[in-house]
C-alpha cells in the first residue's frame, strides 16, 4: 500500500499509535525528537526505533516529497512480517543498525554538549570572580548557579553497547552484501533488542535534555538572573575606561556565542538582550563611563541616611556588649570583598552577625510599640533589614528611604509588611504563627507547662500576654522564613547588602498592588485556588444542609530581604478551615512575582486538600487531588495512558524535585496555570486530567480552550457534572422563592461559584 506525502507533511506523530511500518521508497524523511533530529532516506523504515511499544517513539516529517510503502505491524511480531516477506529483511537490518548508529551519535553528542556547557558556566563564573576581586567589588551570587553540580546519570547506558553494535554492523553488512540473509528469528531478536536499548538510550538523552536546559537557564533566563546579566553588570560597575573592561566585553562576547548555539534558549528573549547588550556598549564609548557613574547621585537624602547604624542601634537600646558586638560585625561584613564566601570564618562570620541582628531587631521592636514617631532610618531596618549606607550602596539606601515612610502595603487588602504584621499580632488582631515544628502559640506553651518548665498559673497569663505572643513570632517564624525566603541558604546573612541586589530595586518591590494583581491573575485562571468547602444549614427557610464554598484569601506577609523565593507557611489559622493562609515573599523579588504566587497557590492546594482529607491524603479509594496525583506518580511507569516520552520526563521531574511528590505537584501546577491555561500544552493526559478535576479553569479560558481537542473529553466531562449542581441550585432558587425569606447570601455566593 503506498502513500504520498508533500513537503512538510507529518508522517507519524510522536505518541500515536503505532500500526505499520513504512518503508521509504521516494525521498528523505526527519526523525524528530525533544533536541534533536537525524535523517531517514530511501530504503529506511520508519517505526524500527518502536517496534516493542505501542505509539511511535518519534515524529517523522517529509523533508521533500515522499513515497512510503506501509506494512501492518503489530507490537511484538515483526517475525511474521519477516517470515511473509523475506526480501524485507536485508532492508530492516541495513536500518535498524544505521537508526541505533545515528542515536547512539546523538547520545555521544549531547553528553559531550552537556559537559563542555556546565566546565563553560563554571569556568566563567570563575571568571567573573576574578575580575571583582581585582576592583575589589564583591560578586554577586547566581540561586541557579549555586545549585548546579555535574552531570550524574543514574541509569547511564552500559559502555560496551557502542562496541557491540558497531560489531554487530561489522558481521552483519558483508553478509547482507553476498546476499547472505540471516533467519528471520534472528533478525527479530535482533531488531527486538535494538528497539529496547534505542528507548533506553532516549530515555537517559532525555535527561540530559532537561539538564541541559538548566545549564542555559544559568546563561540567560527571563528573570535575568543569569551568568549574562553578571557580565553586563559588571561593566556598569567597573566602568568603561578600567583597562579590564576589554576583558569583560571579549568575556561576554564569547558568551553570546554559547548562547546563539543553545537551542534551548527563547530565540526573542536572546535577541531582545543582545540588542539591549549592544545599545550599553554604544553608551559606554560615547560617555567613557560606567552607567553607575552616569547616573546623577542621589544625594537629597545622604544627610539623612549618614551614621544609619549608630542611629539604628541608638533607638534599640539594647545592651551595650550586644551593640558593640554588632558595629564590630557590621565592619568586617563590610571589608569582606567576597560576602558570600564559604570558607569557615566567613560562615561563622555571617552567623554571628545574624544572631545579633535579631536580638537589635527584637529591642528596636519593643522600642517602636511605645514610639509613635519612628524615624525613617529604623523603618528601613524594619522594613528591609537596613543598617549601613556604605554596605547598600549610597543609591540604594537613598531609594530605601524615599519609600520606607509611606511603604506601599495594605494590611486591609490582606498585605503586610513584616512589622505591620508584628504590630498586627501584638493587638490582637492577628494569632502568632506556628513554628519550624508546626506547633502554634497554644500548643508551645502547654508544652512548657507540660515539660513542667512554667506552671499551670502561669499558662493562663501567658495565653493572653500579648508581648509573649509577639515575641514568639520575632523568635520563630521571622528568622526561618526570612532565611527561607532568601533562598540562598549557604550564603544568608539578613543585613540589606549591595552584593545581593540582581535587579533594580524600583521593579523588584513587591507593593500591595502588585501582590494582588498577580494573585488576581491566578484567581482570573484557577478560579476555585482559595475556595473552601463549608456547610450552610437555616432550617427556618427550609435549608437543612448544604455544601456551599466560600474564598478567604490568603495574609501576604513582607519579609525583610533581597530574595528569590515564596513560602506557603501555613494553611489555615488554628483548626478553623475558614480562616486565611499565611503566604511570605520577600519584599523586593528577584524571581518573577507571577511565577512566585503560582507556586505558592500550588503549595496551598495540596497542603489545603492534605488538611482536609487528614491521614487519607494519599488514600485512592477516597478520591481526591493528593490521592489522585500520588497515585499518578507512584505508578507512572506502569501507566499505559503515557508516552515513553512521558515517563521519561516524569523519571526526570522526580530527580530534580528529589523525589518529592508535593515539589511534583507544586511544579505541574505552576505549568498547569502559567502555560496550559494561556492555551500552551505542556503536560501528559494524564497530568492534565487530575489538574482538571480538581484545579478547573475558569468559564473564561474554558471557552477559549473549546476548540482544542485536548481538551474536549475533559471539559465535556467538566460541563455535565458541573450542570447537575447547577440543576440541584435552580431547584434550590424555586424552593426559596416561594419563601418571604429571599436567597441568602451564602447560597447567592454558590452559585455565582458554579457560573465561574
């Protein structure tokens, strides 16, 4: 049976299902993968590389016109194909044997790419060490570089496989050539094997594929915390007329190169920096200075910001030995030229410095609770951990000031700073949250009073002492979140410093504005993220019971640092499921706010849903998000709903999330809201049915995702279940209309629920 295709034309599509072979008899046809191609010409048979799967393993395209001779197969019998059609079997040889060749080189290279990629990151960064250290600026830290190790395959392929097949082609072609056809049950095993080990060898590549992209996420990436924007930087800092700036531009020149050769790297975004690159180098030679030197300084408040620390620790009145201890740290913090130095005086250097910072933060605290008059200076050490101009930059400080006294947060909006939500906690109008060992304020001091360390007496006065409960706070959950939040662990120091600012400040400062517009965005996607289930009963107008939702959305709280990460602290307040999640970033981001909410609304899903279904969280015979995805990734490799593909990209997933299933989660969830819900596919079937179920889009963009056929099985099952509650709630509206009581609002808010 022959077929034609044009030029362009999809023959067979990765993860289709797999019914013939099709011998090329006209042309030449493209075997696509995630990172790669190779070529298939006249003679070859398309399908060899699947011959024990189900769905066809690549994409194959016509380069130009082809004309394909098909033959039926069926998964595991190539030998009756064989035995009906021996002249077949000179064919399938000679391309089975050229396909492995042509993947095992695809193997070689891409091991070769990822090696020489990661000793190129290293080496530069390297690089970039030097140059600071010779104009004694202190280097800046890349959070994806200071996570990156070699490449390490678990399930590498074994080193005789390449050997054995360049044998195995070595006996087989001069046979082949004398008309010397070998049995048909040889050939199958043969072609049997070369299948299994062509899978396995795709499935390491695809590992490679994906840590090979991280390694060009470190180059360059949207958030422009990359090795790029270190070089660029640095010239703005050193200057142009510095005799090393020539270094630094041939540097980053080289650079460029790495990056126009890493197919992983999104062409417009490459294109945008270049030009971005290039239009600075311009200015540079034009104005014979650095852009710090460039910009006017910022000198209306250096009288203000001058003496900053002898200010801040004046206010605190801590204790003498405590104050001159901090003044000491400070000053050698500052004469460090590498502030993120892991050598063991640098580490105890920084670890003493924030214990100390804590204890002036906790005096300065309780100063300010019977101050009404805080000067900016101590809001700055309040607000984002400032204690020296010289140790922030002077522009930086100036920026800080300008802000600190009307700082754009909005506690009625559900945004705190992190001394708002101090004060909060200290009025009573907010409960302390709980600690590293998930005990709140109540359970830690019944556990004092247990431990026989306070009595019974003083329990009760302590379970209303309001300093008790802020001090609680200050020494739990501010030190680890702030440290979390940061991000870089090994490195964290809570001081503002120069050294840790990646972007301008002005873009990175969360704002109360800018944390509900983001949030908006989620909620614009996953409209049920902060919904909670909740009954509703008011027997007097005949409602017995009802399960009704209601959204309470989370607290945000400020924290004081430069950082690069979110946390979901806690679900819920008490035991109250109607009561706010508590949330954290940093007040200025590094990392892209959008992504940053996403991930936490992630974080809260699977944590709200544990919460809810109790010891049952991964219980399948209760259906529920948790059980379903636990259940998804326990099992993946037995799943025949998945491309081998798939289950490659989850083997991969899993390492980098180290095999946490909640990181699993929270990382599809992230793609599931920023990608799949603008119409961009990116999970497997499976993946995207569970996110369907239980994190639904809103009506908004399941309109738009109507006409992909993705979608059309689940949004289908989606409108049916959704149109019987909508049913049960139009019969509800007749039942209360009858009523003199009108529709209360709980079950107005339902409804209005099931329309979105």
């Amino acid at each position: 049976m022959a077929k034609e295709f044009t030029s362009g034309a999809v023959i067979c599509q990765s993860g289709q299902p797999f019914q013939f072979l099709h011998m090329i008899v006209k042309g030449t046809v493209r075997a696509v993968y995630s990172d790669g191609e190779f070529f298939l010409d006249k003679g070859d048979i398309i399908g060899l590389c699947a011959l024990q799967h189900d769905s066809y393993v690549f994409t194959y395209i016509a380069v130009d016109d082809v004309t394909l001779a098909s033959f039926p197969y069926k998964t595991g019998k190539l030998s009756d194909l064989l035995s009906k059609k021996p002249d077949f079997t000179p064919l399938v040889v000679k391309s089975g044997l050229k396909q492995m060749r042509d993947v095992m080189e695809a193997y070689e290279l891409t091991k070769y790419d990822c090696d020489s990629l990661y000793r190129y990151l290293t080496d530069s960064y390297k690089e970039y060490c030097t140059f600071c250290e010779r104009y004694s600026i202190s280097p800046r830290l890349l959070p994806e570089l200071e996570n990156l190790s070699p490449l390490v395959l678990e399930e590498d392929i074994p080193a005789w496989l390449t050997d054995y097949y360049e044998n195995m082609a070595a006996i087989l072609t001069p046979a082949l050539s004398a008309s010397k056809v070998p049995t048909c049950h040889f050939v199958n095993g043969l072609l049997m094997k070369t299948s299994l080990d062509i899978s396995s060898i795709m499935s390491v590549c695809h590992i490679m594929y994906d840590y090979k992209a991280d390694l060009a996420r470190v180059l360059m990436n949207e958030n422009r915390l990359d090795l790029f924007d270190l070089y660029t930087s640095l010239l703005s800092r050193i200057g142009h007329g510095q005799e090393d700036s020539t270094a630094v531009i041939a540097a980053a020149g080289r650079m460029m190169l790495h990056l126009e050769s890493t197919g992983s790297i999104d062409r417009t975004l490459y294109e945008t920096r270049v030009r971005e690159y290039k239009e600075f180098l311009v200015a540079l030679e034009e104005n014979g200075t650095g852009a710090a030197e460039g910009k006017p300084e910022q000198t209306q408040n250096a009288d203000a910001i001058a003496g900053s620390l002898n200010a801040i620790l004046d206010y605190a009145r801590c204790e003498p030995e405590t104050a001159d201890a901090f003044r000491k740290q400070i000053t050698e913090y500052k004469q460090q030229i590498d502030k993120n130095a892991t050598d063991d005086a640098n580490r105890k250097l920084r670890l003493s410095l924030t214990k100390t910072f804590y204890q002036v933060y906790v005096s300065a605290f309780k100063e300010s609770l019977k101050d009404s008059g805080i000067p900016t200076v101590v809001k700055m050490f309040f607000l984002f951990g400032y204690v020296d101009e010289e140790l922030a930059g002077r522009e930086n400080a100036s920026y800080l000031y300008s802000i600190a006294e009307h700082f754009p947060s909005s506690p009625e909006n559900h945004v705190y700073t992190v001394y708002e939500w101090m004060k909060a906690i200290y009025e009573g109008r907010k409960e302390p949250s709980r600690n590293e060992f998930d005990a709140d304020y109540t359970a830690y001091i019944h556990e004092l009073k247990t431990t026989g360390k306070i009595t019974a007496q003083k329990e009760k006065e302590m379970a209303d002492d309001k300093s008790a409960k802020v001090l609680f706070e200050l020494e739990n959950m501010f030190p680890l979140v702030n440290k979390i939040t940061f991000g870089r662990l090994t490195t964290f120091c809570p001081v503002f410093s120069e050294h840790n600012v990646l972007k301008d400040l002005e873009k990175s400062l969360v704002t109360a504005e800018k944390a509900n517009a983001a949030l908006h965005e989620i909620r614009a996607l996953d409209f049920g993220a902060y919904y909670r289930e909740t009954f509703y009963s008011n027997p007097e107008i005949g409602i017995a019971k009802e399960t009704v939702n209601v959204e309470i959305l989370p607290d945000i709280i400020l924290m004081p640092n430069i950082g690069i990460r979110g946390v979901m602290w806690q679900e819920i307040e008490g035991k109250r499921r109607t009561t706010p999640a508590r949330v954290m970033t940093s007040v200025f981001q590094m990392e892209d706010l959008m992504s940053t909410i996403a991930r936490l609304t992630g974080e809260y899903r699977w944590e709200m849903c544990k919460r809810v279904q109790g010891a049952r969280w991964n219980d399948l015979s209760e259906p529920s998000l948790t059980s379903e995805y636990f259940d998804y990734i326990q099992f993946y490799k037995k799943n025949h709903e998945l491309t081998p593909e798939a289950k490659d990209k989850i083997k991969s997933a899993m390492q980098k999330a180290k095999n946490n299933y909640k990181e699993m989660f929270v990382r599809d969830y992230v793609t599931w809201v920023l990608y799949e819900g603008a119409g961009s596919p990116r999970m497997n079937k499976v993946a995207r049915n569970i996110l369907f179920t239980y994190c639904p889009f809103s009506k908004a963009v399941r309109e738009k995702l109507k006409a992909n056929p993705l979608y059309k099985e689940i949004l289908e099952r989606y409108d049916i279940k959704n149109s019987q509650k909508l049913h049960h709630m139009d019969n509800l509206y007749q039942k209360l209309n009858k009523g003199s009581a009108g529709i209360p609002d709980e079950i107005a808010t339902q409804r209005h629920f099931l329309e979105s």
